[in-house]
C-alpha cells in the first residue's frame, strides 16, 4: 500500500468539473458527455487525489467479473513524480482484483515504467489509426466488398443483441455485457446469407457512439473490411484502435487508408485472459476498457 493512499478518495459528483479538465487536459477530446459515460458505466469506480482541497488525480476502474479494467489515470503535471499516478492506480486495483483473475489495461508511453512496478507485463501493442487526406476517397462502395452478408440493426431483435454479446465473448475472452449494453442502440450485426438469402450464422458485429467509443469485432477479415468501411463511410474520423497481433486487421487499416499514429500496450497483472482473440477484434471499444 502507497504511504500516499491517505491522499486518495472515491469520486463524488462534485469532483466531475475537476475530472473533466483532468481528463481533458491529458487525452483531448474528451467532452462533459464522454466523461459522464465513462464514470456512470455500470461496475465502475472512480477514485481522485486531493491534494489541499483540490482534486489532482483521478483513476477508474470496471470490472467484467473475471476481467476488469483500469483506465483514465491521470495527474495534474504539477503533482507528478510524488507517487499519486502510483497510488490511485492501486486503489483502482484493489476495488476489482478480488473477482478479477486478470486486471488489464491500455498503458500510453512511459506511464508502462508506473504499471511495471506494480506488477502489470506486457501483453501486446495496441495501435491506434486514423483517416488520412485521402481515406474518404478511398473508402468507397467499391473498397468494401458485399462479403455475401446481411447487415441487420441489433437493437431491433433480441436474439440478434445476444448473439452480438456472445460473439464479443468469444473475440475477447471476457464478459463485457456491462458496458456494450450501452452501445446496443448502434449495433450493427453482420450476418453470413444463407443459400436461399436468408439469414445464416453472426459473423460479426459493431457499435459506434457519436463520441467515437465503439467496437469492431469479426471472425474473418472481409467482415471486418465491410462493417470498418460503414463505419468510416458514416464516420470518417472515427479512430481505430486494435491489437497489432490481428495481422489482417494491420493490412486491411493500410489498403483502406488509414494511418498508425500512435500505440498503447495492452498489459495485465495476473494470467493472461483465456480465450482472448487478438485477431478477431478490429476496433477496441476504448483505450479506457479495451
Ligand atoms: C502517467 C501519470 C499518471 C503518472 O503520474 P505520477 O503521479 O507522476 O506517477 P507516480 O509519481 O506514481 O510515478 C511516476 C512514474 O510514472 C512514470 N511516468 C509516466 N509518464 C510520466 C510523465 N509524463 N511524467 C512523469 N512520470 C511519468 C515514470 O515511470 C515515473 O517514474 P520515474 O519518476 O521514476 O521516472 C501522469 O504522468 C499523467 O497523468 N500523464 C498523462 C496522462 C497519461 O499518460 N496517463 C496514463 C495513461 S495509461
């Protein structure tokens, strides 16, 4: 236990205006609505540093059940290298590690070093891409190919949701029902037609919010390509954020234009994520859950 820990705190709604520049200040983009997402997520804790009066730190924490997930650590440049960022990330720990087997998260450069010390290994590159000049050019009708799929509104069948979630199961190795239901309004399911045009088996899925939050996740890479296509077609600043071990994803963000701008390492304290399928999934929800 940090001899900080006296310093840190669960949130309170009073400290949202503080995470809010926090949040801002270190990752940019971020609005009111995205922050508020974040801290009312189901199974999520939140926790600040004070320092004086003032609210210089902040960390939070899902949990999936036998996963959980650490993210938006952030402290103010001005109380940095007094072993806060180190504190709150343990406080963000302990909330989930009794359930979690595994404790994941998305570390942004040197803050990887803070982790290391407290336990987390590397467990692969995440990259991070984004539309260049000429990708609204290139992702065109042309670039994304039929794939011999159906592409049907998830919300608007029940089963159709289910077999979503149990697909995002099976890429992922977790359960993160807790947080996609959130997403169910923009999921979007890609089904393989049957010979007489029916419907036939999930193949794969996504989901987008107007803040860019969503998922990507698919069995085969021209499912990918079709619902990565739709998504840019609706929204073309969208960015992308997926393992580097999914090879076929790396080729498929290159033909369609897209540039590697930066990387996270996914890291993890405890063993790694069973059934985890680095190469079906396409799009991570957020650098904050994965
Ligand atoms: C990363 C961050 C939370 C660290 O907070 P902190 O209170 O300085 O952390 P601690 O004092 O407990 O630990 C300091 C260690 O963090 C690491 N670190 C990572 N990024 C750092 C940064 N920008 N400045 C200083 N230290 C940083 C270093 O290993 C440092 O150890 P060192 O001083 O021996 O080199 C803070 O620098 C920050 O908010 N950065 C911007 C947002 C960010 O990148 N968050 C992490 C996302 S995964």
């Amino acid at each position: 236990m940090s001899v900080l820990s006296d310093r840190i705190r669960a949130y309170r709604p009073a400290d949202f205006q503080s995470l809010l520049r926090l949040i801002g200040q270190a990752f940019g983009g971020e609005t009111a609505e995205s922050v508020q997402f974040a801290v009312s997520a189901r199974n999520t804790s939140t926790f600040v540093a004070e320092w004086g009066n003032e609210v210089v730190g902040v960390a939070m924490a899902i949990s999936f059940g036998r996963t959980a997930w650490i993210g938006n650590v952030v402290v103010a440049p001005d109380f940095g290298r007094h072993g806060l960022g180190s504190a709150l990330t343990e406080a963000a720990c302990d909330k989930v590690r009794r359930h979690a087997d595994s404790v994941l998260l998305l570390a942004l450069g040197d803050a990887a070093r803070l982790y290391e010390r407290l336990g987390f290994v590397p467990d692969g590159l995440y990259g991070t891409w984004t539309a260049t000049a000429s990708t609204p050019g290139i992702v065109n009708a042309d670039q994304c190919g039929d794939a011999g799929l159906s592409l049907l509104d998830a919300a608007t069948r029940p089963d159709t949701t289910e077999q979503c979630l149990a697909l995002d199961r099976r890429a992922t190795g977790e359960d993160r029902r807790a947080y996609l239901e959130i997403f169910v309004p923009s999921m979007i399911a890609a089904y393989r037609r049957g010979a007489s045009d029916d419907v036939g088996a999930i193949a794969g899925y996504s989901a987008r919010l107007a803040s860019g939050r969503g998922a990507v996740i698919a069995d085969a890479p021209e499912v990918a390509r079709r619902l990565l296509c739709d998504m840019l077609q609706k929204a073309p600043a969208t960015r992308i954020e997926f393992p580097d071990a999914n090879g076929a994803g790396v080729s498929l963000a290159a033909e369609l234009g897209l540039r590697r701008f930066k990387e996270n390492l996914r890291m993890r304290l405890g063993p790694p994520v069973s059934g985890y399928q680095p190469q079906a999934i396409y799009k991570a929800l957020t650098p904050a859950v994965g």
